[in-house]
C-alpha cells in the first residue's frame, strides 16, 4: 500500500509540469487574494472567474465565487455554514457575504502593490449574542504586497482592517502580516499573522496571543490550486477545541474568454 502511494504521488509529480498553472510556486499564473484568512493585494484579472471553497472544523464550509470584472477590479459572493460536512442540521449562515476589489498601485520595482477592498465574509460558527463570526471577516481594508527574487521567490504582505463584526465591543483597527516563499514551480509556503487588536478584549473570542497560521499551497493542474492549512498555532480562541487545527482550502480559476 505504501509503495503504490508512493508511485502514485511521483506520477503526480511528474504529471503536474505539463498542466496550466494555479496560484502556487514560481510558475504560478494566478495571484493570491488571500494567504489563508489573510487578505493580500493580489487581484483576479478581467475577464477570469474563480471558485474556491474552505473546509474547516465543525463541518464548516464556505464557498466563494469572484470575477474580474474590469481592469484592476474584481468583485465577489460567498455563502456557506457549519456543520455542512457531518451529520445533524447544518447551521446556514444568515447572510451571504460579499467582496470587491481595487487595485490602486500596481507593483513596481521600488514600491508595492496597493489594493482597497471590502469583504464581509467571517469563518467559522456564526453567532447571534455577541452578532460575529468565529473569525472575524475582514471588512473595510488596504493591503500592500510586494515580491522579491530569493531562492525562488519571496512575497511579503501586509493588511489593515477595519471589521463591522464590532458588537462584541472590540472595534479597533487591526493589523495582519505574511509571507509567501515558492518551493520550486508547484508548491508554495505559506504564513501569515492576525494581531487581533479587534479581538482580543475580555468580551471577544480571542486571549491576546494573536492568530497565526501556516500553509502548504500546491499547484494541482487546470487552474486548480490546493491549500493544506494548520490554524491558530498559538491556541489564541476561547472556543472549544482551543488548540491548532487543520483545514482545506480549494481554488479553481477559469477565463471566462
């Protein structure tokens, strides 16, 4: 058994250079709008669409499609729930979520990408009392991204924020960083930060410690890009289980041309 695994996973291997690329390694096509809940400056192009769909704990599963509508701006819809993946009664979110999108500064060699945005989409169970998401969705933001030549290549983010999910009594400004390095031309490393200023007071869902998770992103072929996550190393959630956890991230981008 483990030797047929092993010669399927090198078939994949090799069959992996010969497919249109996804998001991930250094011959990605694609830019990221997300790290893993870390919103980024990448933007989806004119005239492609992209589906993606987050598998979390608690059954937990978001879908979210996006088009790049025009030059520099795409605009997007998500939907989904807890308890999704199991049994019992899923629990729907009460409202879609929506996203858009605006470049203002492309990258140049001296100053970084520069993107506005909005995104009400949280992650998560979804609360009435306090009204918010696990995860708190991101809101009213502005990222800058920037990439480097390094061993590959090597992308720094970075993220404020502004979350309408304020009803917990914690409306600060927050802060998120990342990182990205490309492991060779499918795989790419992923990191990123969430400071929480915006929830991390004695009412809120989070200690103090901040929300740090990490990602393996591979391209799969077809545009499909695949994302293995571990999330909230620093057990910053009160809720239970307050340890890491794992999830799935699946993203499928097509020209709509």
């Amino acid at each position: 058994m483990r030797n047929f695994i092993s010669i399927l996973f090198t078939i994949l291997m090799m069959n992996f250079s010969i497919f249109p690329q996804g998001s991930a390694g250094e011959s990605a096509k694609f830019e990221y709008r997300n790290l893993i809940d870390m919103t980024t400056a990448g933007i989806l192009e004119k005239g492609y669409v992209g589906v993606t769909n987050n598998i979390m704990p608690g059954g937990v599963v978001i879908s979210k499609l996006e088009v790049g509508v025009f030059d520099n701006v795409s605009f997007g819809i998500s939907y989904g729930g807890a308890n999704i993946i199991g049994s019992g009664k899923p629990q729907w979110y009460n409202l879609p979520g929506v996203n858009i999108r605006y470049r203002l500064f492309n990258e140049s060699v001296s100053f970084p990408a520069i993107t506005l945005g909005f995104d009400s989409q949280g992650k998560g169970l979804e609360f009435t009392n306090p009204d918010r998401y696990q995860i708190k969705s991101t809101g009213f933001f502005v990222a800058a991204s920037k990439n480097f030549q390094f061993l590959g290549f090597l992308s720094l983010h970075a993220t404020g924020n502004y979350s309408l999910e304020k009803n917990d009594g914690d409306n600060f400004l927050n802060l998120k960083i990342g990182l990205e390095k490309t492991i060779g031309d499918n795989f790419s490393f992923v990191s990123e930060y969430d400071f929480g200023f915006n929830d991390n007071s004695v009412s809120s869902m989070g200690k103090g410690n901040g929300y740090m998770n990490v990602g393996l992103k591979f391209s799969a072929g077809s545009g499909f890009t695949l994302s293995l996550e571990v999330r909230d190393i620093f057990s910053n959630k009160r809720w239970s289980p307050n340890s890491a956890d794992r999830a799935l991230t699946i993203e499928y981008i097509k020209s709509i041309f």
